[in-house]
C-alpha cells in the first residue's frame, strides 16, 4: 500500500468515526436534555413493575449509543457502493432523530400516547437501519440487535405507561 493510499484510508476512518461519534453523541445529549427536566414528572406516574430504576436508564443508552457508533463505523468504511453506504446512513440518521422526538413527545410534552406511536416508528426505522446496514456489514447489523431489543422492551413500557396514566378505570366490569 502506498504512503498516500495509507494516509487516504487513516483519514477515512478518522473522519468517519468523528462523524458517526458526533451524531451519536448529539442525538444522546439532545434526548438527556429532553428526559432530564421531567423526570418529575416521570416519577409521578403509574408505571408497571417491570420498569426498571431511573439511574438504570443512562447506562443502557450510553452502552446502546456506543454500539451504535460502532456500527455506524463500520457501515461508513465498509467495501460497498457509495450509494448503499448513502441510504443506510441516511437510516441510521433518520433513527437517531426519530428517537430525540421520542424524547420530545414523552417527556418534554408529557404525552405517552403519541410517544407510542413515535417508537412505533423508531423501531421500523431501525429494522430498515439493520436490513441496511446487514447488506454492506453483518457484524454492523449485529451491533444493532441489542438496540432493537431495548427498544422493543421500551415500547412495552411506553404502553403500559400509556394506558395505566390514562384515566380509564380498569376494575369497572361489563
């Protein structure tokens, strides 16, 4: 390999993990900025006991957060075409933001029910992401699993959250 193919290559993982880290990053700072004046508010609902500790929370993300950086990462040095590469970082892009409005519509406007149907679409975006990001790196998609799971478990609480806070009397029988 010569000096400059080196030196083109370091730069593309130099740049491309400072991208994929940077929007990460963004994306967890914006969401805790979202979440952390509210947890008031969040502490004050009914919640199901499956819900785990506050100080649980942050930990999760920031594991998840890394992963995806990571995952991202190896999409944007991957061998496949540019235009693949475009579309599967879009997704990842589309994801990020989709899961600060998450943050938006249940914390900052206090609003379960449309926060659900926002993770709805947060987790359909990040199937595509996985599907995309499986067809240029499978340990990428890989990277992603954990989050998807989380994610599935989140929607779980979210409407749990939702119909337990919604002044609807459940012990009233038919």
């Amino acid at each position: 390999m010569s000096g400059a193919t080196e030196a083109k290559s370091g730069r593309r993982f130099d740049v491309g993990l400072i991208v994929v880290s940077a929007a990460c990053i963004v994306a967890w700072f914006i969401g805790g900025a979202l979440t952390r004046p509210n947890l008031e508010w969040y502490d004050g609902l009914v919640k199901p006991g499956f819900v785990p500790s506050n100080g649980f929370f942050p930990i999760v993300w920031t594991v998840l957060y890394v992963m995806m950086a990571m995952s991202a990462w190896l999409v944007w040095r991957s061998p496949g075409k540019a235009a693949d590469k475009k579309l599967a970082m879009i997704w990842f892009g589309i994801q990020l933001a989709i899961g600060v409005l998450w943050s938006f519509a249940f914390f900052t406007m206090h609003a379960p029910d449309y926060a659900f149907g926002v993770m709805m679409a947060l987790l359909l975006s990040i199937v595509i992401t996985i599907v995309l990001f499986d067809r240029l790196s499978r340990p990428a998609s890989l990277l992603l699993l954990p989050y998807v799971l989380w994610v599935c478990f989140s929607v779980g609480i979210n409407f749990t959250i939702w119909v337990l806070n919604s002044g609807y009397d459940f012990s009233q029988t038919q």
